[in-house]
DNA sequence: CGTATGACGTGCA
DNA sequence: GTGCACGCCATAC
C-alpha cells in the first residue's frame, strides 16, 4: 500500500457532489505535507473508477484536469459542487 | 541511489 | 487582489 493507492481510495471515496482540496486528500491519506505528491500521483496515475475532478485547490480553484479542465468545471457543476 | 518533475500551498512585495 | 519565489512530499526514470 503506497501512498499512491491511498490516495486513490480517498479520492474515490469523496461523495458526489462533494469536492475536496489536495490538502484533505494528502491529510486523510496519511500526509498532510504530500498535498504535491497528491496532485503528480493523479496527473500520472487516475482510474476511471477515481471522481479526480472532485479534488480541487484550497483556495477554491479547480486546479487542473486530465481530460481537460473545461469538463472538470463541467462535472462540478452538473453535481453542484460549485456555483 | 540520485535527479528531475508536478493537477499545490504559503509568504511576501 | 495580483504576481513572484520558495518549500514541501511522493513518484518515475
């Protein structure tokens, strides 16, 4: 179990409509310093089965997207994570 | 093992 | 509120 995959369970543990900062993710994986780690281990490794565009910047930001941050914006607002 | 990279965060001007 | 620079951790090569 690398901090990785526990990121990747937290992540997919977020609830819909619910979002969560890199931070939170790093902090409920074990490491709340690793919120850097966090965000390279999603760019490099995402499931389809991890709702990564519901992990968003502390300051509210989307922060950055996969398969583009448009559809990221896009999924939020169809799950009324944002405005 | 050492270096380079990154979807970040905080501090300061 | 905006812009720049530094620091942090884990992964990949």
């Amino acid at each position: 179990m690398s901090f990785k995959d526990n990121v990747l369970k937290v992540v997919a543990n977020i609830s819909k409509g619910k979002t969560l900062s890199y931070k939170e993710v790093s902090c409920l994986a074990g490491s709340p310093r690793a919120y850097r780690a966090v965000g390279n281990i999603l760019n490099k490794n995402y499931d389809p089965k991890i709702p990564c565009h519901r992990v968003i910047r502390s300051n509210g930001q989307l922060g950055g997207y996969n398969r583009g941050v448009v559809k990221k914006k896009k999924l939020l607002k169809q799950e009324k994570a944002i405005s």
